[in-house]
C-alpha cells in the first residue's frame, strides 16, 4: 500500500493541475550543519505528473534516446577517425574531433541547467536536441577538416544538455523516494551507450563510410524529440531570461580549455613536456581565479557556488567526478590490457568487457532499486565502492596470473556496485536544491563527472607510462608500438626479452587497477561521511 505522504506528492497534483504548497526537506543550508539529515517524500514541489502505472514509460522512456545519444556519442565517433584522416589528412589535428566536442559539452552543461531552470527543461531538452542534430547533418556533409571540427563543436553545445536536463527532469518529475529506480536506469543507460557505441561505430563506418555515422543520429533524434511530446509539462520556468551570465560561460571555457590540454599531456609525462604543462597549469589557475571572482558578483551566477559550500553537496560532486574517473580509466585502459598483456584479439576485447559493463549497468539498476524500496542511499556506495576497491586491489596483486575469462568476471563482482556511486550523488544533489534549481545540481554533478573522466583516463596513463619508464624506457617506447600497431611488435624480439618487457608492462598496469582503487577509495570516503544518509 502507498504512503499517505507519497500518494499526495503524486495524486494531487494531477487531480488538481497545480502543485500542492512545497513541503520543505527536513535540511539545513548551513554549512555548519552536519546533522545525519533524512529528507521528507514530499520534498517536490509535486509537478504535474501521471499515476503511478505509467511513471515509467511517460518519464524514463521519453528520456533514454537522449542519454544514449550523450553518452555513446565520443565512442561512435572514435571509431570513424582513421577514415576521417583517410579523407582530410590533418592526423596531427585528429584527436581534436573529439576533444572539441568534449570541451564544448563540458561548458555547455551548467548554462543548460540554468536555461532549464529558467525556462522549463523540457523546453531546452528539444533545443539541445535540435542543435545537436542540425550539428550532426553539419558534420555528414562537412567538406573539410575545419568544418567538420566546427560542427563538433557545435554538436557539443547540443549535447551539452541532453545529460544534464535528463537527469534534472527525473527529479522534476519523479518524487524523491523513487528516483532511485528511474536514476539506477539512467545509469544503465549511459553505460550501455559507452559500451555499445565503439561496436556501432565500427560497423557503420565500415559498412557505408565516416559520414553515415553522423547521418544515423538523425532518426534517433526524430525519434527523441518525438517521444518528448510524451513527457508531462511539469514546472513553469522562473522566466529570468535576462539574467543568464554569458561572462560566466566565457570564462568557464578558459578554465575549462587548459585543463582538458593539461590532463591529456600527463600520458606523455617527461621532461620535456614540462614547461607547457608549466604553462597550461597557470593558465587553467589563472582561469579557475578569474571564473570564481566573477561566479562571487554575478546577478544570477553559472554554477551553484552556494550549493557547493554544503558538505553534502560538494561531497556528492567529488563522488561524480570520481565515479568517471573510475569508469573512463577502466574502458580506456582495460582493453589495451587485454589485447597487449593477454594477446587478446580487438573482438576478444571487446566480448571481455560485456561482464564488466553488464555488471555496472545490472548494479545501477538495482542500487536504483534498494534506494527506492528503503529509502537509505549513502550506505550503498560506502558498502559498495569498498567491494569494487577491493576487487582492483585484488586485480594488482594477481592480475597477470589470472586468465583472460577470470579478470573479466573478478573486475565484474567489483562493477556491479560501482554505479551506486553516481545515483547516490544524483539524488543527494537533487534533493538538497530543491525543485527550482534541479537543473543547476544536475550540472553541478554533470560536469564533476566530465572532469573526472577526462582526469581519470590521464592519471591511469600517467601512472602506466610512468611506471614502465621507471622499469625500463626501452619497453615504454615498445609497449607505446605495441598500442599502435598491436602485439606483433614484439615478434622480432628474442623469446628472452619478449617474455621480460610483456612482465614489466603487466607490472605497470598493477599502478592502472590501485589508481582506480583510489578513486573509489576517495567514493566510499564522501559516501560515509554524507549528511543525508536517507530519503
């Protein structure tokens, strides 16, 4: 049987066709109060939504395509850009098509949480969607390298906003105690996206060429924006469009724009590098200064720098960021392990990774579950990021002697709580803002988890890289062609040394599964200290 609190929370408002009076979370915007905190179920504003039996398929379903599109987007994309260099050379430029668009969707998530508070998030869901699909057709039909890199980044500006007003319409729309199930499939989603979008990719590109990949994103797109008309109105915007702070979208850029170069320089961590990382930290300091001087002014400020002095809430973003971190390391890294240290195939790889992916995802959804149905949420990734640590652990000290098919499911028991991390962080956000800034947390955390992803994968290459040079430079420079152009480098090394720098790279790889074992170390830390601790 329903509770009398949640049944209010949803009958009302759609009996009525208006919100009930708010009934405040039992929390404090005191910085100072770290009081375990439960959070009421009526936390909402109660928007208007359908009944219970068809939450689902009028809020979620609408939703998915969406956060497919985001989250499989750089991976598709990835794949396709040996037959872009085939068409407009500039290899040198290459790895731009991809960054571009990071950059631009990392600055684009906080201005779209704003817009969506401002100006409904359903509203800005179509125009996010529908710039990111007139940018796709842009790029299908870019007839050089730097129109097609402009269209990148304007498919960036788009898809800036399909995560980030997805997640903020799950509050909107969801009550408190059972976002936990709707985030846990969101979650799914954006790990199967990531997973299946390199096998896309792949195959479109071979099958009809680079252009088609970006050509089928325009039927998924029709088809998202038609199921948007499924979703509920829900809120009006507060309509403060003119205080939208455009100098602080400029001068997150400059903050942003040094970072991304200065983690992506960290793989390649040598002498010689030093001065432009020089450079580029003081740069991004220079930036990050200037950007907190005026986020501190603004009328109506880019980031939710208030929310942020809450111990909950930063803590809930350190737990985004670290939860990308950990999950771009491990698909970046994990098949470059497979193929050079076990001699895996690209398919064997990819097939090796399906336990690992299918566990984050089963996980996601049943954390989304637990949370829903008890109403706890930062017991699970304390709990659970201390298991995921431990099997990283685990993989360092015994990894290379493991086989292929027990490495897989050993780093798989670890997946399955690994999402527990970024709902919990969803919801505690979420809650703390309140329904008028639902879109300003959201972004909050969305971009924490951009940065940490690009971090995460730089780290683990600093550390792998840094390690072997330490052990030995020859095998760095060997392990470095055996990346590029497969484990058949080594064929003409004598068996002796063959079998000595395959050993010293599977050593180096222990420092890729404890650097990851950090992060969620650093997860279980946030998770055990939260204030809010249930719904």
């Amino acid at each position: 049987m329903m509770p009398a609190t949640l049944s209010r929370a949803w009958s009302s408002p759609f009996r009525h066709g208006k919100p009930d009076d708010e009934e405040k979370p039992e929390t404090s915007n005191d910085p100072s109060d770290k009081r375990p905190t439960r959070l009421s179920v009526t936390e909402t504003t109660a928007p208007t939504v359908p009944p219970p039996p068809h939450l689902f398929h009028n809020v979620v379903i609408p939703l998915i395509l969406p956060v497919f599109l985001s989250s499989a987007d750089g991976t598709v994309v990835a794949t396709a850009l040996p037959a872009i260099a085939a068409s407009f050379g500039n290899v040198e430029y290459l790895s731009w098509i991809v960054v571009a668009n990071l950059v631009a969707s990392t600055v684009a998530a906080p201005a779209y949480g704003r817009l969506g508070d401002a100006f409904g998030r359903r509203r800005m869901m179509v125009v996010a969607l529908g710039i990111f699909m007139a940018a796709s057709a842009l790029s299908a039909f870019a007839p050089n390298f730097w129109l097609l890199l402009a269209a990148r980044m304007l498919q960036g500006l788009g898809g800036g906003g399909l995560m980030t007003l997805a997640q903020a319409l799950v509050g909107e729309h969801v009550p408190p105690r059972q976002r936990g199930s709707f985030q846990g499939y969101l979650s799914a989603n954006i790990v199967a996206g990531t997973t299946i979008g390199p096998v896309m990719g792949g195959f479109i590109t071979q099958a009809w060429g680079w252009h088609a990949v970006f050509l089928a994103y325009l039927p998924v797109g029709l088809t998202a924006l038609y199921l948007l008309t499924r979703l509920p109105a829900g809120m009006r915007g507060t309509g403060a469009a003119s205080g939208f702070d455009l100098p602080g979208m400029v001068l997150l850029a400059s903050f942003i724009v040094p970072l991304l170069l200065m983690v992506s320089q960290l793989q390649r961590l040598n002498a010689a590098a030093l001065p432009g990382l020089g450079g580029l930290l003081a740069l991004t300091a220079a930036g990050l200064t200037a950007l907190l001087w005026q986020q501190r002014r603004a009328a109506a400020p880019l980031l939710a720098l208030p929310l942020l002095r809450i111990p909950a809430f930063w803590r809930s973003t350190v737990m985004g960021a670290c939860s990308g971190a950990s999950l771009s390391a491990m698909m970046t890294f994990l098949p470059i392990y497979l193929q050079v240290v076990t001699g895996a195939s690209p398919a064997q790889s990819g097939l090796l990774l399906i336990p690992l992916t299918g566990a984050v995802s089963s996980g996601s959804v049943l954390t989304g579950w637990l949370t829903s149905r008890t109403g706890r949420t930062a017991i699970f990734p304390a709990i659970g990021l201390t298991i995921t640590a431990a099997s990283l652990v685990a993989a360092a000290i015994w990894g290379p002697s493991l086989s292929r098919i027990e490495l897989s499911w050993l780093l798989a028991v670890g997946g399955l709580t690994q999402g527990s991390a970024m709902i919990t962080a969803q919801i505690t956000v979420q809650s703390i803002a309140g329904p008028r800034q639902l879109g300003a947390a959201a972004a909050s955390v969305q971009l924490s988890r951009s940065l940490g992803s690009a971090f995460g994968a730089a780290a683990a290459g600093a550390v792998l890289f840094g390690i072997l040079s330490l052990l030995d430079v020859d095998a760095a420079g060997l392990f470095t062609r055996m990346v590029q152009y497969g484990p058949g480098t080594l064929d003409s090394l004598e068996p002796a040394r063959r079998s000595i720098v395959l050993q010293e790279v599977a050593n180096a790889f222990r420092g890729v599964f404890l650097t990851v074992a950090c992060f969620s170390c650093t997860i279980v830390a946030c998770a055990a200290t939260l204030s809010i601790r249930r719904l």
